[in-house]
C-alpha cells in the first residue's frame, strides 16, 4: 500500500511551483526519468520538495548527499557543531581540510559542489523549542539525524504539531532503527517510546563507539524513504520499525503501531506546545549531563612523582580489554561493570588509584569500593587523558 | 514453548555478549524471566526494582507489540522470537545523554 505524497503547501516566502526542467536537469537526472516509478513528474516532484535535514553528521552526511543528488529543490541543514577530526571516520560530507569549520556551512558547499542547481540553506543554530516550530514550517519533510533523546523528542513533537512526515533514523554500534513518524494515521516516536531512558542507566558509559558505515547504512535508507514520500511511490516505513543489525547481517520489521492514548498524536492530545526537553530526558544542559560523584583523588603529576618515589601503589584500570589495548599504564584490568563481582581480587589494606579514560567511570568506581568499605583509594584526576597531557604525552589519547 | 530471545546490541554486553538466547516458556514474562535469571545483569536495564519493565524498552513477540497483545502475559508458542528494541539515540558520545568519555 503506498502513501500519500504530502501536499506541497506554498510558504509566502517561497518561490512557486517549477513545472518544468532545464535540458541540463534532464540530462542530470536522466537515470531518474528513464524510470516509470519517477519519470518527469516524480522528477518535479522533488524539484518542488523541501526538506529538513536535524543533523550533519554520521546520518545526515549520507542523507543529505543522495537528497542533493536526487534534486531536491530546497534543503536546510541544521547543525551547530564544528568539525572535528574523530569526525571523518563517519562522517563522510567532510574533509580534512573542514576540522574545525561549521559543519552546516562545510555540508553546504560539499552538497553544493555536487548539485548547483538546489537551493540549499546552512542553519548553524542548536534546534531549541523556542526556533524549531519556526524553522520547520517552511519545509514539508524533516529527517531527524540527531544523536541524543532530547533532541529526538523535540523534533518529534514540532512535527506533530505541525503536521510534518518525520523520517527517523537512529544508530547505536552496529545497531539501526529506521521509521517514519508524523503521517496522518501513523505513529509518532513517544508511541513506540513514551520516555526516554534516564541518564545514568546506560550500557556501561557513552562509549558505546559506532562502526563508521553504519549511519551511512542507515542515513541511506532515510534518503530512500524521503524521496519515497516525495515521489509517492514504495511502501513508506510508516506504521513499520526497521531494525537493522550489521553484525548479522539481518533486517527486521516490526509492526508499529499508532498509540490510541499518546499524549501527542492520540485521540486525546495533551501536550499542545514544545516542552523544555532536557527536562523531560532528566538531563541539565549539556556540559554536566547525570550527577558527577565527589570522589577523593589525585593528579597525574602528583601519581607520577608517588610511583616514582616508590610508593607501592595498586593501579586499577577500569575500562574495557579493547581500551587497554590501545593504552595503559600497567594497571589491574577490571571493567567498571564487573567491579562488584570481582571485588575481591583487591587487597582493601593497599593503597589503590582508580583510572579510566577522563576520570568519570572510575570515579563511581572509587564511589562504590568507598562503600564496600575501601578507605585507601583515590581517583585519578582526568583519566589516562589527563595522564597524556599532563605526563606522558607518548601515550596515546583516544 | 521453546521461543528465542533476541538480545539488542547495547545490552549484549549484559548477556555474555550473546546476540539471542533460547527458553522454553509459556509467556512473554515467563521468557523475560528465564533470561534476566541466566544473565542477572540485564534485569536493572529492562526491569524497574518494582519489576515492571522499563518504559523506554520495548518488546515484540514476532513483529507485534506486547503492549497490543496481553503485555507480558501474552502467550508465546513454538518458534516464536521475542525481540527487545530499546530507545537508541546516536552514534556520538552523548548518544545517551552522558558526557564524552569517561
């Protein structure tokens, strides 16, 4: 069964509807018009389509490339980061030569460059719930590319309350789920998740790391999806999860189905305005997101100059294997997640310093080894990083 | 009723990094039971301490959603999967809302 196309409504600042191509867009697009299923009309249809992208990087890179190769007419690309260098691994719209640039203004000339002839807007903002209803309201697709819950919520709400298809895409390590929320009888993201996790309760710490090709994986399939919704061609995604599991190898579908009760697109709404998000996800702003615990500790420099004296120090590392193996520094490896089972290969009479990677995991490691009763352990300040910076600049920062 | 838990990757970790586990059981519940008993840690990720599960997990028999169906009473037969699809948000370090690194 294949979806309505969304009506192109005209914004007053908008320019009219094309109703023809150049010779040099059909020659472009000819792979396009050589296919019964786009043809010139579907051809004009994305012409005339103008699509948000919420994100420029691991999912947004790919997705924005094939909409701008596909001729989207118009397309906004929102992001207020900067590029950093652990950024090209993934994401593909940028080059060296880009670190440190906008990301918005760095897609925008990539996307340029491959098609001049699409009107394409860098909106270099954090999505808030005081822009997002104004920002969305000129275009008719948003494709959600985000990397954090508030901001999933958000997005998700000003579609609904705007009337807007949401195509969504999500990725964790080698993991995606793919939809379209915000079509009429469809669901939105609070019906096949009604809250967010909260922070603190995650698998092991954010360093969860992702397998670069993967939001490519899946920032295609939201490409696919848009232009599907455009074109009015495919089964869309919506009332459908796709689970995507690159380890296996193996697509799954599951049914989704629309929340009879959802606060935001069930029969009864009751939530009419965009809320404070971070709020709603138990996060405080972005730098301290999750209680940070006040733990004793001790700074790579003064470690340096106890282990150098001779001070017999146990040094427990609790990372993961794979993170020792990039650096270390000699310390008894116990993950932070093992940390209660295998207490009892430490020796509470020495003198123990905990360490992790910036100081956070092995902070609540200090925190629970105080509260079984450890009394000689301290926190190494600012983790093995710090101990790059501040000691030994040959170890590896990661 | 043997049935087949499918195990998503951010709890993998949980389980002794096993991607499904299989048990023979007459609901839902009973499933969820059997492999938050095998492998412990995984109970605090999908359970609440007052046992209910956790509102941003959700769990399919098949490829419907158990809270269409009779939740964890719903009754499972032979060869049926159970997935659990948890709320993912992203491929970066603030993928869960906590800070880079630690």
């Amino acid at each position: 069964m294949s979806t309505k196309v969304q009506p192109l409504t005209a914004s007053p600042a908008a320019q009219p509807a094309a109703t023809t191509l150049t010779n040099e867009e059909i020659l472009r697009y000819s792979r396009h018009l050589i296919m019964p299923e786009v043809g010139m009309e579907g051809q004009l249809k994305l012409k005339n389509a103008k699509v948000l992208l919420i994100g420029t990087g691991g999912l947004g890179a790919p997705l924005g490339l094939y909409l701008a190769a596909a001729g989207v007419g118009r397309l906004g690309l929102v992001d207020f980061d900067v590029v950093d260098f652990t950024n090209l691994q993934r994401q593909i719209a940028f080059g060296t030569s880009d670190v440190g640039k906008s990301k918005a203004q760095a897609a925008r000339a990539r996307l340029s460059d491959l098609n001049p002839d699409i009107q394409i807007e860098a909106f270099e903002t954090q999505l808030t719930s005081a822009n997002a209803l104004e920002l969305f309201k000129d275009f008719d697709i948003i494709v959600d590319g985000t990397d954090n819950f508030p901001t999933r919520y958000l997005v998700n709400d000003a579609c609904i309350l705007l009337g807007k298809p949401n195509v969504y895409g999500s990725i964790f390590r080698f993991e995606g789920q793919i939809t379209v929320f915000g079509m009429p009888d469809g669901p939105c993201y609070r019906c096949l998740y009604p809250e967010p996790p909260p922070p603190g309760l995650v698998p092991s710490c954010a360093e969860g790391g992702v397998l670069g090709v993967l939001p490519g994986i899946v920032g295609s399939i939201q490409a696919m999806e848009t232009i599907k919704l455009i074109i009015g061609r495919g089964d869309s995604l919506v009332g459908r999860l796709l689970l995507f599991d690159a380890l296996g190898m193996k697509f799954r579908d599951l049914k989704l189905r629309k929340n009879p009760n959802c606060p935001m697109c069930g029969e009864q709404r009751t939530i009419n305005q965009l809320i404070d998000y971070y709020e709603f996800c138990g996060v405080r702003g972005e730098e301290a997101p999750g209680p940070n615990v006040q733990v004793p500790e001790i700074a790579p420099k003064e470690l340096k100059s106890r282990l150098d004296r001779g001070d017999d120090l146990y040094i427990l590392d609790v990372r993961e294997p794979h993170e020792y193996q990039i650096c270390n520094l000699n310390g008894h490896l116990i993950p932070l997640g093992e940390l209660p089972r295998r207490v009892h290969e430490l020796d509470s009479s020495r003198e123990i310093v905990a360490h992790c990677r910036s100081g956070k995991r092995s902070a609540e490691a200090v925190d629970f080894l105080r509260k079984a009763g450890f009394r000689k352990i301290l926190n190494l300040k600012g983790g093995i990083l710090a101990w790059s910076d501040e000691v030994d600049p040959t170890v590896p920062k990661y | 009723m043997a049935v087949k838990v499918m195990i998503p990757t951010p709890l993998r970790v949980y389980a002794g990094k096993r991607d499904s586990a299989e048990f023979t059981a007459a609901t839902v519940g009973e499933a969820l039971g059997h492999l938050t008993t095998q492998f412990g840690d995984l109970r605090k990720h999908l359970f609440t301490e007052d046992g209910k599960l956790r509102s941003f997990v959700n769990v399919y028999v098949n490829d419907e959603d158990i809270r269409y169906l009779a939740k964890e009473n719903t009754p499972t037969k032979d060869g049926d999967t159970i997935s659990i699809v948890p709320s993912i948000a992203g491929g970066s370090r603030f993928a869960h809302s906590s800070p880079p690194g630690c």
